[in-house]
C-alpha cells in the first residue's frame, strides 16, 4: 500500500505570494490533517478534514486555508505569504476520525523569502 | 501552543546503551503517541498508550503513562546508530482528534 504523498516536496515562494501544497492519504483513509512545522514553534496543527468537511482547526490566521476533494485528497493554501510561514508542512493520513494512529507524508518544505 | 515538553532536549549515547526520553503534559488525555523523525523529514509513528494503561513494548521500545504525574517515558534499549533521530510525544486531548506535539528529544547514537 502506497504511504502518504506530498507534492510539492520543495517550494520557494517570496513574500505576497499564494501557495497551495497537495496531499494524497493512504488508499482508504478518509481523514486528512495538516500541521506546520518550525524551528521556533515546532509542531502545531493546522486542520484535519474527513468526508470533505473540515472538523477541527487550530489557532492559524485566516490566511491558512483547506479542502478535501471526494476522492479525499486534500490540499492547503496560504495566502499572502509572509517569511514567518517558511516551514515543513506535513500531512498525515488515518482511516477515520475514531482512529488514533496517524500515517505522516514526507512534508512539503516551503522558503519564504 | 505545545501541550508536551519532553526532557531532555539533547541526548547523545554511544551504541548498546539504553536512551530514556520523557514527556509532561497540562490536561487530561485520551491518549500519547510517540513518534520519530529523521533529519526533518516526516513523522513515523512509533507506539501509542492509552490513558488506561500504565505500560507499553514495542520491540525495543518500552513506553510508560503515569496520569496521575501527567508524563510519559520512552525507553529504547540497545540503541543503534540508525536510532538516530528526533523524537516527539503527542497527546490527544478527551475532547479533540489533533494531536498537540512536544518539542521533541534529540538523540545522538554513536558507534
């Protein structure tokens, strides 16, 4: 079974711009959650979907942005970007909401300059 | 904000030796995971203890949950030089699915 894929793994953006990270779960999961992760802040949550909805966000700007498609790939935008969203964004996979573990893609490594 | 600090941030051992990493937690758990994560890459799920439950193994990994201290310790014995890597507990709180993530352990194994 194929793990969690990221596109893209590395992205340089500069300052203003929009970016938008994709996510594609293992075959079968239906949950998809989103977390950021830096030096400074380390790993927080940014938002979990399933079934296409959003069940739970964490404490980010409204910059920060999601969805998930019915074939429950999932993507993230950020909008105008500042240097402080330069991080690791990483996406992690389960069967559903009710389950615990979490399968995590390899992340998408974003510079902002 | 972080829900867990593990202790210590650093730890640097020679191979065959035993490595102990622990993490503290502020609020009532559903359940602690730990995780590892080599040179910023992504996260592997290593082994999850309920908030039921006082001990876990996993191979060489031994996990203990102590609710009434709110922490946690992961024991991994014999360690390797490939057991190099940054290590990560995270709990989920009884009302939520996210996973609030410590600032992880930093360990060293030399040969």
């Amino acid at each position: 079974k194929a793990g969690v894929t990221q596109t893209p793994r590395y992205l340089i953006k500069t300052r203003g711009q929009q970016v938008t990270l994709s996510c594609s779960p293992i075959s079968g999961h239906r949950s998809v959650s989103w977390y950021q992760q830096t030096p400074g802040q380390g790993l927080q949550f940014l938002f979990e979907y399933f079934s296409e909805t959003q069940r739970n966000k964490g404490n980010f700007p409204g910059r920060f942005s999601g969805r998930q498609f019915s074939n429950s790939r999932s993507e993230m935008n950020v909008s105008t970007l500042e240097l402080g969203d330069s991080a690791l964004y990483l996406c992690a996979s389960k069967a559903a909401p009710g389950f615990d573990e979490q399968f995590f893609g390899p992340g998408t490594r974003l510079t902002v300059l | 904000s972080q829900q867990g600090e593990e202790d210590p941030q650093a730890l640097s051992i020679q191979e065959g030796e035993n490595a102990t990493m622990n993490c503290s937690y502020k609020t009532s758990i559903n359940n602690l995971q730990w995780y590892r994560q080599n040179s910023g890459r992504g996260l592997v799920h290593l082994i999850l203890i309920r908030s039921n439950e006082r001990e876990k193994h996993s191979g060489r990994l031994r996990v203990t949950l102590d609710t009434s201290k709110k922490s946690s310790s992961l024991l991994i014995t014999a360690s390797r030089a490939a057991d190099t890597a940054s290590y990560f507990c995270a709990t989920v709180y009884q009302a939520g699915t996210a996973l609030i993530f410590g600032k992880g352990t930093t360990l060293s194994v030399s040969s």
